[in-house]
C-alpha cells in the first residue's frame, strides 16, 4: 500500500505534467528538455535541506515546490518554502535570489507565493502555472537578472518588477467626466472603492448598487481600467439573465464612443506611463464575452 507522502508527490508529478513540466529526476536531469522542467528531491546549500521540486524555466531555477503528505494542513508551510527559495547553490543559473515562486501542495491543495509582489503571501490556486506563464512575468524582471557568482546583485536587479497587485496600487487617477459622458458619484465611489481593496491585496470584494444606479457601466468602467492599467488577462462578466448579457454589450459599446471622442484612446484615464512592460496589452486587444448563467452552467 503506498504511503500518504509517495501518494501526494504521485499526485504532484502527474498535476506538474499536465500544467506542461517535464518532471525528472535529479541523476536524469536534462533542461533543455521543455520550457519548463521540474527536479525531484534537489540538494541545496548546508542548512537549507531538499527542494521536493526545483522548477527551472527557460534553464534557469526560478521555484520550489513544497510537497506534504494528502490532508496536511499548508497553512504556514510557506516559511518552510521560503527557506528553499534561498538555498540554491550560488554556481546555478537562477533569474532571481531569493527563488521567487513557492509552491506547497499535497496534490490535492496547492498554495502559491509570488515572491514579486510588493507584500508576498500565499493564496491557494487551482492548479500549477504553466512554464509558459511563469517564463513571462520573469521577462518582465529588469536587467541585469539575477548572478549565478553568489555576488550581491546590483540595486536594480533586486527592485521588484511591477506585478498586478503592483499594479493595481499605482492605478492612474479616474477621469470621471469626458466629452458627453459623465459618471455619476455612486459609479465614482464603487470604482475607487475596489480598486482601494484590489490594492490591499483583498481579492475579493461585492459591490452593492441600486437600481437604476449605473451597475453594468461601473463594471466596465472598472474592468477597463483592471485590463488597461492593472495587467489583468481575463475578466469573466457573468450575468443571470440574457437581456443583461445584451445590456452589457451595449455599455461596452457606449465605452467605446467615449474613447473615440477622447481621441488617442485616453479613454475615461489618462495615457498610460512611457516605458510600459511589454507584456502588458491594452483593453483593445482583450474581447468581451458576457455569459448569462445557464450558459455558463452548460448543458
């Protein structure tokens, strides 16, 4: 009968594989086997003990994954990750020191610590990052990356690139009124009231409106700035009935005329800052898909 701790790193091998790791043992190790590779059970430096995982991207490290056993607790298990993080060898090639993605997982639960926030803490997630994700925000991280000397690196390389939360507590002011358009103070209120809670890294906020108050305007006055500005990739706008998917489509519409009427897509905010990273695109490039519930349940 296999044991709780070889049935949960079964469980991770098989969750890391279909999220596109190529998972290896460290005796077999070979990194240029896909974007992302995954290394079993990787000795680090004295005092720091073995990563479970050693997640390489692109060739060089970039995070750890923390096994426990199926029903132990991930609470608080991110200080033990944190340690791994810090221990890899200072010869190996790695984008940033401290590692900066940490994982703990019992193939059932699985936490996730972006090291690149401002305020890192753990949340739980839903699966594991594809390489792929993981390889585009560390592009984002400036130049020169992090030294495989054991040298401290330079002031700039250890300033931390801007992420979403970073993002989001950087927002540019709300322009409130343009051209023929106005939002009215409920709609004013309810945005800067999110995007105070989005900043304090509460992900989870309900904003309550009256009837007739402008709620499908507001949703996406704010879904255009979480996009523009904020680096958000999707936004699932999910109604309970038809008719609101419609009403939706036509306030996407109304934003549209407000920013042609503004010209240069300044939009209902101001342009966004010179130097913006590459990987962020602007709310031109996203399609909107309102979904009413029973659509969204499926057949």
């Amino acid at each position: 009968m296999r044991q709780p701790e070889q049935q949960a790193r079964e469980d991770i091998d098989r969750l890391l594989q279909l999220a596109g790791w190529a998972v290896q043992d460290l005796a077999a190790a070979d990194l240029r086997a896909a974007t992302g590779v995954a290394i079993r059970e990787f000795a680090l430096n004295p005092g720091h003990g073995f990563a479970d995982y050693l997640l390489y991207v692109d060739g060089k490290a970039c995070g750890v994954i923390e096994a426990k056993k199926r029903g132990a607790s991930l609470s608080g298990v991110e200080v033990q990750s944190a340690r791994y993080a810090q221990g890899l060898p200072a010869a190996l090639p790695a984008w940033r020191r401290p590692l900066p993605f940490a994982y703990e997982s019992t193939g059932v639960e699985t936490h996730f610590t972006d090291g690149l926030d401002p305020q890192p803490r753990a949340r739980s997630v839903f699966a594991f990052h594809r390489p792929e994700m993981l390889a585009q925000w560390l592009r984002l991280l400036p130049t020169p990356t992090v030294l495989s000397t054991g040298g401290a690196p330079p002031a700039e390389a250890q300033a931390a690139p801007a992420t979403v939360l970073a993002r989001v507590q950087h927002m540019p002011e709300l322009i409130t009124a343009w051209g023929d358009f106005k939002l009215w103070p409920a709609q004013i209120t309810a945005v800067r009231n999110l995007e105070a809670s989005l900043a304090q890294n509460k992900p989870r906020a309900l904003i309550q409106m009256a009837t007739g108050s402008g709620k499908t305007f507001t949703a996406i006055s704010f879904i255009y700035r979480l996009i523009k500005f904020a680096g958000f990739r999707r936004v699932l706008f999910l109604a309970d009935r038809g008719n609101l998917g419609r009403q939706t489509k036509k306030g996407v519409r109304r934003l549209r005329l407000a920013l042609q009427q503004l010209q240069v897509r300044r939009g209902i905010h101001r342009p966004a800052p010179a130097g913006q990273h590459a990987g962020h695109r602007g709310a031109r490039d996203h399609q909107h898909h309102p979904a009413p519930v029973q659509h969204a349940q499926g057949p």
